[in-house]
C-alpha cells in the first residue's frame, strides 16, 4: 500500500513539474514577444518630427 501511495506521489509530482515548465516556458515566450514588439514600434517612433516627404524620394 505504501508503495502504490508513493508511485501515486511520483506520478503527481512529475506531471505537475511538467504543467510548471510548460507555464514558465510560456510565459517567457509572451514576455520576449513583447519586448520585441515594443523595440520595434519605439524604433518606428523615434523622430516624430521627420519630413513626410523624404521617404517617397
């Protein structure tokens, strides 16, 4: 009985590392993602004041 109970244990402790990993891998996926979104739109931003008319030449 004490054996089924730590298999048991095991089992649970195994996937719930798995549920852990996948959640923190996830979460710095969406964190790198944004990131990157917001160098690239602060890169578009930079000079607000530019001539509209420069970049047609």
């Amino acid at each position: 009985m004490v054996n089924l109970a730590a298999m048991v244990w095991r089992c649970l402790l195994e996937k719930r590392s798995m549920l852990v990993l996948v959640f923190r891998l996830w979460q710095v996926y969406i964190l790198s993602n944004t990131l990157k979104q917001e160098d690239s739109t602060s890169a578009q931003h930079e000079n607000p004041y530019q001539d509209p008319i420069a970049k047609f030449c």
